[in-house]
C-alpha cells in the first residue's frame, strides 16, 4: 500500500474542493483499518471541524471497558498551533494528526518553531500531537520486527501522547530494533500510564528470554494481565528463535499473565511452531470446556505420528500423542461432535475408568439400554458392573459422565464440573472451563479407549482427574 505521506499529497496535487475531504479521510480511514485492525472506526462526517472530531476510535478491553479517542485531522501543525487546540479540546484523548510534517514557519503575520510545537503539545497530559510522515514510520511493516517495535505500533493510536513527530517515530522504533536510545524514558514521554505499563512489561519479557542467565527473575516481577496485542506482539517472536535457552519458569510466568481464551485468538500466528514448552508449563492453569480426538495426521493428510506436541491444527490447539490429537477448545464452533468413532465395550472400558470419578454411565446392548447416575447410586461403577454380570449381553458405553477440575484459585480451591464424553462423536463437553491437564487425560484415557494408556502419563505431571 502507497504510504499516507505520498497518498496525502498526490490528492492535494489533484485538489478538487469538492472531493477533497471524501479523499482524506478514505485515505486515512484505509491506513487506519491496516495499523489497527481491531479497532471500532466511527467516521463522524465533519471534516476539519474546530470542535468535532473527523473519527471516533475505540478498543474493547478485557473485562468489556471500552477505550475510545478522538482524531482530529490538520492541514499542518501551524493551524494546531495557532488555535493552541491541545489546550482547547481536552475531551476524548484527541490525536490531532498534521498532513503537514512541517513545523517551521516565519510569514507575515504568524511565525512557529519547533519549541512552539513541542511546547502546545505539553499544553495537554493525554493528547497526542502528530503527522503523516510519523504514521508513516510507526506503521511500516517489518518483517524482523522485535516485540518492542510491534508494542510501539500496537500502542500508537490507544496511548500515544504528547508530541510525536517523525524523529521520535523513528527513536522509538529504533529503540525496539537495536536498543540503541535508552527505551524507558522515551515510551515514558511520548505514551500513556497504561501503554506506557504495557510496553515496559513487554521490554522486560524480551530481556528475559534474550539473556535468562542475566536476568534475576524474582527481581523482575512480570506481573499484571497481558491484553490479546500484548501476546501477539511477544510470544510468536519467543516460540520462533529456538536458539533462546528460557526454562520452564519463563513459559509458566509467561502463562499467568493470559488466559487460554485469548491465545485461541491468535491460532493464526502460532500456526507452524512448537508450542510445547508453553503448554507443558501452564497445563493444569489454562481451561476450555471442550475437547476433540482425532488423527494425528500431516497438512497433507498423511500420518503425522512422529509430530508429537502441542501444536496448532485446524484451528484449535493441538495436543498429538501417537496416531491420535487431542484438540482443545472452549468453543462449540470450533469443535463438535463427529459421529463414527468406535463406541467401546464396557468390559474393555471398565478398568480405565477406575482413574476418574465417574458420576454417570450410559449403556446399551441388544436387549436394553441402561443409565447409572451418581444421584441415584453411591458407587456408579460398582452398580455398573453388577448388572452388566446379571443380565448376559455385550454392553457398549455410549456417554459417561466424569468430574474433571478446574484451575486452583488464589487459595488453592479447586471446583469439579461434570463433563460429558460422547464417544460415538468423539468429543468432551464441560458447563465450565476445566484443566486443559484433565481434558487431554481424559481424551486421551477415554475416548483413545483403544490407544496406548502410557500416553496418558506424558500429558503432564498433576495426577490424575480424580486427585
């Protein structure tokens, strides 16, 4: 895409009064939408109003808040300036955005130096003042981008202030690429409390893995809740240099700082990698309510038994043990039932069962079809058993219930929900977010009824659902 500099000024070269402003601001909304794709554009219909901003733009929070801001755009810093706007208009943390880059001015009548500049934009604590050019640099893509340069992107528009022309647009991603500008005290001055806490965390993660041996992880204190930006800006570049000897502890500090719901949303960038040391450390923290049991097989649909780990396949975050992976997800979208899996024998299925705290079985065989429930029984298995021996049939489990944990809370509480294991669809379903460590058990120990159990201790280190 043509920058928004040289855009800008080839419609001015074509100026025609009466589509001037429809151009600007399809130009600026189409750079927009591309820096920031998750942003709510809102184009007011003003143009170059004095007091209404040409778009609204707004971010939805974790949590449901909304952050919003104004934009305001300028034919130069001159007309921002003489109107001494920052001070002005302090509503809506307006960005104020020169088509102009320039900042020097001396004619009859009116003169402005860059100190004017400068000094207008200390006028307001949240308002940002800055030009094509500098959007230009902030927004231009980069394949060997560091997470510091993407923060400083990501942060921009929702927490840019102050003045930001091109040669701090350039310091800042300077910054990010070679640590070349001391980078604490320029994101100090030119963002926001929030982006500003946002972006340091995002420094001190990136310390961390460059240099683990280096870095004192006790004194460093990562802490806080990362937003989706926030982990799309660091973990792929992490999971991507495999050169970076971070540990376990790395990985699981990492985790706490997000839920498994908000790295789903980034499937498309972790497609490809290894995502095992981020699962393996954070296995019995993370949730979903579903879980799927599938083949392990390649992009081109050949056996992939040699691929094993967590990984990124169709969508969903994979776990592959075998011949068999274990996909989970908390959406019903992404994951349904596929009838045509083998519905297993009870006499077969019995003795793994023992492992779980089974709270109903459902079963059929050629004469009747019968359900045992926990309210109903004191000991499901037992009672099960008992008539399965009393009545002769061959007896096939079609769904058993089973309570699987969810995470510990800050006191070390653990709740236990029901899920349903369906195996002629081959899929588990909880009311509430379990253990993605007891979800992957239990797929693999009960609906891979027919797999090797061994592969159920590889999940993880926790125990078993039932403990």
């Amino acid at each position: 895409m043509t920058q928004l500099a040289t855009a800008l000024r080839e419609v001015r070269a074509q100026y025609v009064r009466e589509d001037y402003a429809e151009h600007v601001k399809q130009l600026f909304r189409m750079h927009l939408e591309e820096l920031e794709p998750g942003a709510q554009i809102e184009d007011t219909l003003y143009f170059n109003h004095s007091a209404i901003p040409d778009f609204k733009l707004s971010w939805r929070r974790r949590g449901g808040s909304i952050l919003s801001r104004d934009v305001f755009l300028r034919s130069s810093y001159a007309s921002i300036v003489a109107a001494d706007e920052p001070a002005r208009i302090r509503r809506g943390d307006p960005i104020f955005l020169s088509i102009s880059d320039t900042q020097v001015v001396d004619e009859p009548g009116f003169a402005m130096t860059n100190e004017d500049v400068a000094r207008v934009a200390r006028n307001s604590t949240y308002a940002m003042l800055t030009d094509a050019h500098a959007f230009d640099e902030i927004a231009s893509a980069d394949m060997d981008d560091t997470p510091i340069s993407s923060s400083v992107r990501s942060n921009f528009m929702r927490g840019g202030r102050g003045l930001v022309d091109e040669p701090v647009a350039e310091r800042l991603i300077s910054a990010g690429v070679d640590g070349a500008v001391p980078l604490t005290t320029l994101i100090r001055e030119s963002f926001s409390e929030d982006a500003v806490a946002r972006m340091e965390r995002t420094a001190q993660l990136v310390e961390w893995a460059l240099d683990p041996d280096r870095v004192d992880a006790e004194a460093l204190m990562v802490r806080g809740a990362m937003s989706t930006e926030e982990i799309r800006n660091v973990l792929p570049w992490v999971l991507r240099r495999g050169t970076l000897s971070v540990d376990s502890r790395f990985w699981s500090d990492l985790g706490s700082l997000f839920e498994f719901e908000q790295l789903e949303e980034l499937t498309t960038e972790l497609q490809g990698l290894d995502l095992s040391p981020l699962f393996e450390a954070n296995i019995d923290r993370w949730t979903a309510r579903r879980a799927y049991l599938g083949l392990n097989v390649s992009a081109t649909g050949d056996p992939a038994e040699a691929q094993s780990g967590w990984r990124v396949d169709g969508g969903t975050f994979g776990l592959a043990r075998g011949s068999v992976l274990v996909r989970v997800s908390n959406s019903g979208y992404r994951l349904k039932a596929r009838p045509g899996s083998v519905v297993p024998r009870w006499t077969g299925l019995a003795s793994r069962l023992s492992d779980y705290s089974v709270r109903s079985v459902s079963i059929s065989g050629v004469e009747r079809a019968v359900r045992v429930d926990a309210r109903e029984s004191s000991d499901v298995l037992n009672d099960v058993a008992r008539l399965t021996e009393s009545v002769s049939d061959r007896y096939f489990v079609d769904r058993v219930e089973v309570a699987l944990r969810d995470a510990a809370d800050e006191d070390g509480h653990v709740e236990r929900h029901n899920a349903d294991v369906d195996f002629a669809g081959g899929l588990i379903v909880a009311p509430a977010p379990v253990r993605l460590s007891d979800l992957a058990r239990t797929a693999l120990g009960l609906l891979g009824h027919e797999q090797d159990p061994n592969h159920v201790e590889e999940v993880d280190q926790g125990g078993s659902p039932r403990s």
